[in-house]
C-alpha cells in the first residue's frame, strides 16, 4: 500500500479530528435527550401514566 504524501496525510487527519469532534458532540447531545426522555417516562409512571406513543 502507498503512503500519502504529507500535504494529503495532513488533510486527512484534520478531517478525522473534525468529524471525531462532531461524532463526540452528537453522542453527548443523544446521552442529555435520552436522559430527558427517561426522566419524563419516570415522572409519567410516578403519576400513574403509561408510556406515550406515537
């Protein structure tokens, strides 16, 4: 297999960081709505409501 040249390895491995940055950003934002939507269905089945659907 042949190696990048330096310019495109470079290219390539900010590209990697940018979407590793975005693909952390996404999983925090997905950890806080699961959280919110667990807590929701805890407080609908505290007051004797059943899960909502859609």
């Amino acid at each position: 297999m042949k190696r990048l040249p330096k310019e495109e390895c470079e290219k390539e491995n900010e590209r990697l960081r940018k979407e590793n940055e975005r693909l952390r950003a996404e999983n925090l934002l997905l950890k806080k709505v699961k959280a919110l939507v667990e807590e929701r269905e805890s407080r609908n089945r505290r007051i004797g409501r059943g899960p909502l659907t859609n």
